[in-house]
C-alpha cells in the first residue's frame, strides 16, 4: 500500500497515540514491525487474534507492509461460540 510505503518520509511526525505507553512516530511503527519479521517467515498466513492495543494494530500493519496474509478475529471470539 503506498500510505505505508511513505512511512519513512514522515519519520519524526506522530503515527500511533497510545495512552496506556507513548505516542509512537511512523519510524518507531517500521522499527517495531522490523521486530515481528525477524520472527516470521516469508509469505505467511498470520491468524491476529486482535483486540483494541497496539500489539494488534502493529501486526496489522506489519502484514500490510510485508505482503503476509493477515485473518483478523476477535479476542473474545471463543467466548461468543
């Protein structure tokens, strides 16, 4: 996507604004998501059990900006079955 591809042209500018940590700038978003690859191989199906943080919202944008197939379900998904 090109919003993401334009990260670094705004690195110091604000990104995300958390209020439980910090406020994090498009650098620290390509720097934390640089951390997730490490540990992920290419072309993966990514199951994000996500609920209203960061984590969830980093690794939304880390399979966006690397080509990864990102399912999204709901943290209280099992409890709604």
């Amino acid at each position: 996507m090109r919003l993401f591809k334009s990260f670094n042209k705004y690195n110091k500018n604000i990104a995300i604004i958390d209020k439980e940590y910090s406020n994090l700038s498009y650098k620290q978003v390509l720097t934390e998501t640089d951390e997730i690859k490490k540990e992920i191989k290419n072309r993966s199906l990514i199951l994000i059990v996500s609920e209203n943080s960061l984590g969830s919202l980093l690794a939304y944008i880390f399979c966006i900006i690397n080509d990864h197939v990102g399912i999204i379900i709901d943290y209280h998904w099992e409890q709604s079955v």
